[in-house]
C-alpha cells in the first residue's frame, strides 16, 4: 500500500458504541489518514442490538470526524482489512485483563495475515473499566448510562431492553 495514506481498521462488537470506543477512534483518526470501523456481523456473543443498528449507532456517533468511515464485515477480520487496503488493526487496551485475549488474537492475525500488525492503544482512564455488557446491565436495572454512551444511544438502548 502507499505511504502516504495510511489506513487503519478499528473492529468490534459495538452492541452498542460506549464513549470508551469513540475515545480510541479519536485518538486513531489523528494518526492515521482513514479510520475505517468494522462491526462484526456475526459474533458468539449474545448481541441486543442487530449489525445494521450497531453501525447506525457508531456512524452517528462519530459523524463529526472526517476521516471516519463505518461498516459491517463478516468473515475474517486479517481478509477484510486487506481488502480495505489497510495493513493495520486498531484494539483498545483497557486493562491488563484485556491483555491475554488480545495477545492471541494479534500474534494469530499476525500469522494469518501476513502483512497486518496490531497497534494497542489506551482510551482515557475514566473509560478503562467501560464494557458494552456493563451498560446493558445498568440500562436493564433503570440505572444511570449517561456516564457510559452518547445521548443518542439512551433512548435506543432503552427501547430495546423495554422489548
Ligand atoms: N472502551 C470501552 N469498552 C471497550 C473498549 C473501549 N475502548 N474496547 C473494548 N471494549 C469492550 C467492549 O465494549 C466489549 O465489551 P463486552 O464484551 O461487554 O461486549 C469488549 O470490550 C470487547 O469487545 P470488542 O472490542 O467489541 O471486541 P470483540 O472482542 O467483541 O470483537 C472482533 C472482536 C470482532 C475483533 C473479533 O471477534 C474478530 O476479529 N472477528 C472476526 C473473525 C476473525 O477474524 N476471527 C479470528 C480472530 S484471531
């Protein structure tokens, strides 16, 4: 790929987007020259919301970057990002407890994907203990999410639960 533009991808489950995930795509878009976010259609986790929302909830969420673009992948994480043209993935680093999981996943990416690397980064810590899991829970006890989401996302989240 050129040099000269350096394009990243940044996937996850996203059900839904937390302040803690627009944190790192912050902080991408200003090393990279494209961001592109990759929600997973399929996932082994038990998901609330379907891919189409996740993306729509993402896109609005980070409509105010330029340099941000969002959509739904299946498959293989290392294929689609050499179709994009990337050759490198974006994971957010929370805690050492993340750390196991996403050291198998970069080392097997690495070696599946021959030309991709991982880079970690650190969201804010007032984020490090945000999981998307997390804010379903308190949404499902009529706890505060305020902390957690953007405003856009209470009323969707708390719509679904209400389902
Ligand atoms: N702030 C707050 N929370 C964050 C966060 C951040 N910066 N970064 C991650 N999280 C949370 C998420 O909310 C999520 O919480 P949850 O488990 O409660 O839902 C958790 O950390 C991890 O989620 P996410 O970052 O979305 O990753 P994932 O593990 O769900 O997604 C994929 C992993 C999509 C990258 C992976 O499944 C994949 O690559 N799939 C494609 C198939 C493939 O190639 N497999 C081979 C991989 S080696």
């Amino acid at each position: 790929m050129s040099t000269s533009n350096k394009i990243a991808v940044y996937p996850g489950t996203f059900d839904p987007v937390t302040y803690g995930h627009i944190d790192i795509v912050e902080r991408a878009s200003k090393l990279f020259d494209s961001i592109i976010i990759a929600v997973t259609k399929s996932s082994s986790k038990n998901l609330l919301f379907t891919s189409e929302e996740r993306l729509q909830m993402i896109k609005e969420s980070t409509a105010k970057l330029n340099n941000v673009t969002a959509e739904c992948f299946d498959g293989l994480l290392v294929d689609y990002t050499a179709k994009k043209n990337a050759d490198v993935i974006i994971r957010g680093l929370r805690t050492v407890s993340d750390f196991e999981f996403e050291y198998q996943m970069a080392l097997t990416n690495r070696k599946i994907g021959k030309n991709i690397s991982t880079i970690f980064m650190m969201p804010d810590e007032k984020y490090s203990y945000t999981s998307s899991t997390l804010v379903k829970e308190i949404a499902r006890f009529n706890g505060d999410i305020s902390p957690f989401v953007p405003e856009n996302i209470i009323p969707l989240l708390l719509n679904k639960i209400k389902k």
